[in-house]
C-alpha cells in the first residue's frame, strides 16, 4: 500500500491578536476577482489577511483591491509591484485617503517580469514610488472617489478557495495585524477607516 504524499504550503501566521471577529464569519464575493489574472488565469485561492469591504445591500464581502506603485507616474500609465488584483474595468485612485482623482483600467500590462503597467482612461494625478493605488466605486474628481461599497472594512483570517462559490472566511474587527504577512499593501489612509486593528 502506497502513501500519497503532497507538499504542505502554509502563509505566515499574520494575525497576532484577535480582540473581536465577525460571528459566524462571512462569505467573500470571488466575483470581483474574475479579471484578475495571475499567468493568464484567474487566481484560485484568496491569501488570508485581506481586507474586505461589506456590502450593507447583499452581506457579501468585497476584497478591496491595492497595488504599491513601483515607479512615478503622472499621465495615465502607472507601473506597479507585481502579484496584485486589478483587473481592466476596475476603478482606482492614488491612497487610502481618497484626495485624489479616480478613474478606470483600460488596460494592464503584465508582459515585464518586474511590474506590471495599468493604464488609465484619465491621468489621476502622480504617484511616487511606494504609494498605494486603492480600488473605488467610480470615476470621480478629486476629493469625491468613495470606496466600492459603503460597509466595514474587516481582514480575512483564512485562506479562501476561489474555485468554489459562497466559500466563508472569519473576520477580524478588533486586533493586531502583522503588516508585513500581508499579501497586498495598505497605507496610512486605509489603516485611518480601520481604527480598531493596529497593524504592527
């Protein structure tokens, strides 16, 4: 008798406390993720400590969608890090502030092994290397971009298995957050509509 054997893969444990959570959990929308495309395909399983914003209308949760600018851009092409969830259609703005202009993805280049290069229908302004691009609603003017939906923003404590609909995940509310095990970046403007996780 033969004994399968598979290799184990296990994300770093990036939640460090856990104060409150969301009972009973709650169920992740994957159809935001759809265009997201990682090698050409769509990504199949969701990385724990995500933030996710509610939709106060369905009671799904909505990953919010981040990119780190890996160069400056001020026209309307932005070179990002690698390994994020933009998809073209998506609607971005620079920071978790929401100062800024926003507008949509007409495009993404994945073909250069170190970034990938979004392109804008408008310019939203210049982003230095290091600042975040933020998922919002719509296109706006500066100053008026909202995130997508209106409810809390909470973070994953599981992984979340993609290839399956409705698929549950628990939620972090209240606690402490190692910023450094997280999958996608956050800045200081998006830690600012978290007030009770300290990230560290």
């Amino acid at each position: 008798m033969y004994r399968k054997r598979e290799r184990e893969f296990q994300y770093p444990p990036g939640i460090e406390k856990i104060i409150e959570d969301v009972i009973g959990g709650g169920t992740i929308d994957r159809r935001d993720l759809q265009n997201a495309l990682f090698n050409g395909k769509a990504l199949d399983e969701l990385p724990p400590i995500v933030i996710v914003v509610k939709d106060p209308e369905t009671g799904l949760y909505h990953v919010l969608k981040t990119a780190m600018a890996s160069d400056a851009g001020s026209e309307t092409t932005y070179k990002v890090a690698k390994n994020h969830l933009f998809g073209v259609g998506d609607f971005v703005t620079i920071g978790g502030a929401l100062t800024g202009a926003s507008d949509k993805i007409t495009a993404i280049d994945k073909s250069d092994a170190d970034f990938d290069t979004i392109t804008l229908a408008a310019t939203i302004g210049a982003a230095t290397k290091g600042q975040v691009l933020v998922q919002v609603k719509d296109k706006q003017a500066a100053k008026a971009a909202k995130l997508p939906y209106d409810g809390e923003l909470v973070v994953t404590m599981n992984k979340v298995d993609l290839t399956v609909a409705n698929q549950q995940s628990g939620l972090l509310v209240r606690g402490t957050v190692n910023e450094s095990c997280m999958p996608f970046p956050v800045d200081k403007g998006l830690k600012a509509l978290m007030p009770f996780i300290r990230f560290v």
